[in-house]
C-alpha cells in the first residue's frame, strides 16, 4: 500500500492559507457592503430651512438686501454735495412741483440735484438687486424696467410728501417733534415696504 500520510500533512496548510484568503476576501467585501454614516454639510440646518421655507426666506432678503440701495444713496448724496454745493457753489435756491431746495440748509440747486443723482443711482442698484438676487426673476428686463421705474417715481413722491402730514398729525397729538420725525419715518418705511414687495413679486419681477 502507498503511504499518502505524508501528502496529506503537506496539503494541510496549504488548504488553512486558502482558508484565511477566503476569510479576509469576504471580510473585505462585508465592510465594503457596509453603508457609510453621511457626515452633515456645514449649515445643511440652515439650507434645509430655506428650502422649507421659500417665501419667508425670500421676504429676509428683500429687506436685508435692500441696504444696497440705501449705502449707495449715502455715499452718492455725500459725493453730490461735496462735487454741487461744496465745489461748484451750486446753492440759488431752487423749486420745481413737489421739490422745494429754497429753506436754508436746503443747498438749494445743488441739493436738488444730488438729491436727483442718488435717488436715480440707488434705485437702478436696488431693481437690479431685486430682480437677480432676491426674486431671481427670468421676467424681460425691458418689461420690468418700465414698471419698476413707476414705482420708484410712485415711492419717490410718497417719501417726499407723506413725512410732512404723518409729523404735523403726530405732534397734533401731543408728540415733540423728535418722536414724530421718528414715527414719519417708521411709517414710510412700513408703507414702502407693503406696497413695493407685492408688486416687485407677482407684477413686475415674477417668475415664469
């Protein structure tokens, strides 16, 4: 008889490596199969809130971006007085429909103008704002052009002629005419911001 005693020992380990391979392969291929805990984004709370809520979002926005068109009327109207009434000696007094530059501190002519200047620069910045930014309208720019710059004249005549009622009724009521040069404000504000959010949304910038 053939002494197969030997072989077999020799084939022993050789079987206990296939053995470990095997293991370490399926080891491999279960932590592969495994799904990987999702690491949260940075302010994935914050994205998630926005998405839930679009229009209150949207509202933020418009207000705080808002403050675009306001620095730049700033600096424009300190640009405008310094180059009309300070360099040029712009200051006759001037008059024209609902625009009066004829009290002193007015700076007459050259008040109207940087007046004009910053009023028209602030509004250009503030529709562009609006349109790309806030409502990210895909409205034409032409068609809403037209419209916004009703609305700019339309806020424009209300800003200048409302504050004057609002003040005298206030101080009619008792009110020193601190608080009401504030409360004028405060309503001019709430009042512009009521009429123009509405018509910015679904007339003039909405998306199709």
């Amino acid at each position: 008889m053939r002494d197969t005693t030997g072989k077999e020992a020799e084939q022993a380990p050789s079987a206990g490596l296939a053995d470990d391979g095997n293991s370490s392969v399926a080891s491999e291929t279960q932590a592969s199969d495994t799904p990987k805990r999702a690491t949260p984004k940075r302010g994935g709370a914050i994205r998630a809130w926005i998405d839930a809520h679009p229009n209150i979002w949207e509202f933020i926005l418009f207000n705080v971006l808002s403050n675009i068109s306001t620095i730049t009327r700033f600096v424009v109207a300190w640009v405008g007085t310094a180059v009309f009434v300070s360099a040029m000696g712009l200051t006759a007094p001037f008059s024209f429909l609902i625009f009066n530059y004829t009290s002193a501190g007015s700076h007459g002519l050259g008040g109207f103008l940087t007046f004009l200047l910053a009023e028209v620069l602030a509004q250009i910045v503030n529709f562009i704002v609006q349109m790309k930014w806030v409502f990210k309208s895909d409205s034409s720019f032409a068609d809403a052009a037209w419209k916004y710059a009703m609305l700019a004249v339309l806020i424009v005549v209300v800003n200048l002629v409302l504050p004057g009622y609002v003040t005298s009724l206030c101080i009619g009521w008792g009110m020193n005419s601190g608080v009401a040069a504030t409360v004028a404000s405060v309503v001019n504000t709430l009042l512009a911001v009521i009429v123009s959010y509405p018509l910015l949304k679904f007339w003039i910038m909405p998306k199709k």
